[in-house]
C-alpha cells in the first residue's frame, strides 16, 4: 500500500485516484499516522440479459458482403 502525506495527496489527488481505480490502495496520513484510506470503489455489474441482447442484434441488418471487403472497398473509394 502506498502511503501519502494529507499536503501531497491535495496536490496529486487526481494521480492517487488513478492508482486507486488501478486496484492500489492508498494511506494518506497526516503527521506520520494513517488518517484514511483511498481505494476502488466496489461497483456492482449489471448481469446481461440475453433475450435483451438477442432482440436488439436480431432486429440488425445482415451484412451483403464480408467485413474485411467492406472496408477496403470504403478504404479505395475514398479520396484522401
């Protein structure tokens, strides 16, 4: 864990929480002794809700040609 004096931390508040989001907790202390603890927020996720999912790529049109020619034919046609 990383410790951090509370002056240093004010000064560099947006690079610890860098680190913290990272999965590295910091100690920030003040006079020597821990006063708190920066760390990553437990976020939960939401779970994936196939049906959903299967709806919204079911109601895409299909592709007429492979990607890969689709775009090399976008990538010729075009003019730089």
């Amino acid at each position: 864990m990383n410790s951090v004096n509370l002056a240093d931390a004010k000064a560099h508040l947006s690079e610890l929480v860098a680190q913290a989001q990272s999965g590295e907790s910091v100690c920030i202390t003040r006079r020597g002794k821990p006063v708190a603890r920066l760390s990553a927020a437990d976020i939960p996720r939401r779970p994936i809700i196939l049906s959903d999912l299967r709806a919204v790529t079911d109601a895409m049109p299909r592709q007429d040609q492979p990607a890969g020619d689709f775009i090399r034919r976008l990538r010729d046609e075009s003019r730089y």
